[in-house]
C-alpha cells in the first residue's frame, strides 16, 4: 500500500487539490450594491420553459413562489 501511494503521490496532491472547494473571493463592493436579475418576467419563465429548461424553472419557482407564472 505505501509504494503505491508513494507511486501516485503526485496525483494524490492533485486529487486533493481539484477536491477543494475555493470560497475566497475579493469583493469590494457592499452587499447593498449587489442587484438580482428581475426573475419575475414571465418572457423569462416562457423562454426557459420552451427551450426545456424545465429543472432551472422549478428551482426559480421555488426561489420565488410568488411569482411563478407558469407551471412545470
């Protein structure tokens, strides 16, 4: 077991470094200054719909309930 893992030490570390999950992020900007898309055009939700986004549209209309216009 050592030789292999001495063997393959190089894609061990390659391994763990594809694994990790990066959250620093240099954002100058307050949070106040941050906008969301306007979710609520139902020209969205119908194009999302014709192309067969289907799994995208239930995740909008979960996020935002009061403004689903179409059903999935």
């Amino acid at each position: 077991m050592r030789k292999k893992i001495e063997a393959d030490l190089e894609m061990l570390h390659l391994s763990k470094k594809l694994a990790q999950i990066h959250c620093e992020l240099d954002f100058e900007d307050p949070i106040e200054a941050l906008n969301l898309p306007d979710f609520s055009s139902s020209e969205l939700r119908e194009e999302l719909e014709q192309h067969g986004y289907s799994m995208i549209l239930r995740q909008l209309n979960s996020l935002f309930p009061e403004q689903t216009k179409t059903t999935v």
